[in-house]
C-alpha cells in the first residue's frame, strides 16, 4: 500500500476522534459550574467541610485563586474565623498579579472583620496578643462556641463524589470515542471485504468465460485491489486506536463494577475485533 494510502487511513481515523474532544469541552464546563453551585450550597447550609473540599478541587483543577478567596468566604459564614483568615492571608501571598488594589482592599477588609469577630468571642483574645493559659470550664453562656477543629484536606472522602464525577465524565467519553473508531475501522474492513469478493469475481469470470479478460478489466481490478487494501489498512489502524481509547476510558474509572476491553483480531485474510472481559 502506498504511503498516500496510509497517511488517508490515519486521517479518516482521527477525525471522529477531534469531533468527540470537541464536544467533551461543553460538558467539562457544565461540570465545573455544578461543582462551584455544590460548593456554594453546602457552604450556605452549614457543611462548611464539604464546601471547602470541593473548592480546593477546583481550585487544584484550574489554579483560579478565586476558588481560595471563596474558601475564605465559606469559613467566614459559618463563623471560622481562624480558618477564613489562613484562607484570605493564603490568598494574598498566591504569585501572579492577579490582584489588584480594589481586590486587595476586600480582602484585607475581610481579615479584619474576621480578626474583630475572632476577639469578641468568649474563651479568645484577639490573634496578634498572647495569652497566658488558664484552665477552666466554658462560661455557660449561648453564644459560646466550642473550638471547631480544621476541617480535613482535600483528600478526604467528601472530595469522592466529585472526583469520581470528573473521572466518569473523561472515561465515558474516551469509551464513546473508542466505539465511534471501532465502528469506522469495521466499516472499513467490511468494505475491504466486499472489494475482495468483487476482485475475486473478476478472475473468476476471466477463467471460466474465455475472451472475456482486457487490459481495461484488469486495470479496473487493481484499482478494486489497491482500495482493497485502503480499506484494510484503515480498517486496522483504527480498531487499533479504538482498542487504546476504549482501555483508556476503562483504566480511568476509580469504581467499576465491569472490566472489558474491545481488541484487534488481525490475521492472514482476515480481520475484525473482539470484545472480552467480564460483568
């Protein structure tokens, strides 16, 4: 097969592919803002932990500072002072210039505020003075609040689901990618298939009907042959790419209940795939 030939089979195959990778795009920022809405409804409704959580995936996803400074804001509702101000003073150490003084001015308006709440609690003196320690109960008072520990980093379980989200998203579309190549290199195969029948039918008809053989058929034969061939190549190529895609969609997922693969079958005269695994 000429090298033409070849570079046509690997261009065909690749072309579902770019259309797919287009299409993921979307649905990647559909995802982010139904995580950024998570976040933003757990830190209102009290689950402070799983709104800080979801936002250092984010932020770990896009390295947008923002998703640091809303953090801080998620602390700061539920009265973490301490914790709103390590987010906000992280914040602003963050290098690249991505703040400017309006940005600057808010969040050092927003460590003061938490720093002034901080004080006016009871058991706390302000964080700038030391305190000398003095062991005793609580005052019974309703406003007291008990010291809240840290809440866990971003590994914890409660980043799971969105992780896993994330993951199912890119391994279902490089699954749906390996099929869609699947299904072009079996059409290719198939048509290859049908071509060969068709060159065969020529030489049989020449052998059994004498005269019937020209330069003319034969040249029509090699070109059946040659697109023959095409479509055998271009068959190959792309169940071999689908095989990689297709495992790379598998091997993504955290859980899976299945594990298949879609693999080349490649031989003398023939050609095809073959599904194995287990459910």
């Amino acid at each position: 097969m000429s090298r033409r030939w070849l570079r046509i089979a690997y261009g065909l195959c690749f072309i579902p592919i770019a259309l797919l990778l287009l299409t993921a795009e979307p649905s990647l920022a559909a995802g982010k803002q139904a995580q950024e809405r998570a976040a933003r409804k757990a830190c209102l409704s009290g689950d402070y932990n799983k709104g800080v959580t979801i936002l250092a995936e984010l932020f770990v996803d896009t390295k947008d500072p923002t998703f640091i400074f809303n953090q801080g804001r998620c602390f700061e509702q539920n009265s973490m002072y301490k914790e709103a101000i390590s987010r906000f003073e992280e914040y602003l150490r963050i290098p690249g210039g991505h703040l400017d003084a309006a940005d600057r001015a808010e969040t050092e308006k927003h460590i003061g505020d938490c720093k002034a709440r901080l004080a006016e609690e009871p058991g706390n003196s302000p964080p700038t003075m030391p305190q000398a320690f003095v062991a005793q109960p609580p005052a019974p008072t309703a406003s007291h609040k008990p010291e809240l520990t840290t809440p866990q980093p971003p590994t914890s379980s409660l980043a799971q689901p969105e992780r896993q989200t994330a993951t199912a998203n890119r391994g279902t579309i490089l699954r749906n990618t390996g099929i869609v190549v699947a299904s072009v290199g079996l059409a290719a195969v198939a048509t290859g298939v049908i071509l060969n029948l068709e060159a065969n039918s020529m030489v049989n008809e020449w052998e059994t009907k004498p005269g019937a053989y020209s330069s003319s058929k034969e040249s029509s034969r090699k070109t059946v042959v040659t697109i023959m061939w095409a479509g055998y190549g271009v068959g190959a190529a792309c169940l071999l790419t689908s095989a990689v895609v297709f495992g790379a969609g598998i091997g993504g997922r955290t859980e899976s209940s299945t594990n298949v693969a879609l693999l080349p079958v490649l031989g003398r005269g023939e050609a095809g795939v073959e599904l194995t695994g287990g459910f």
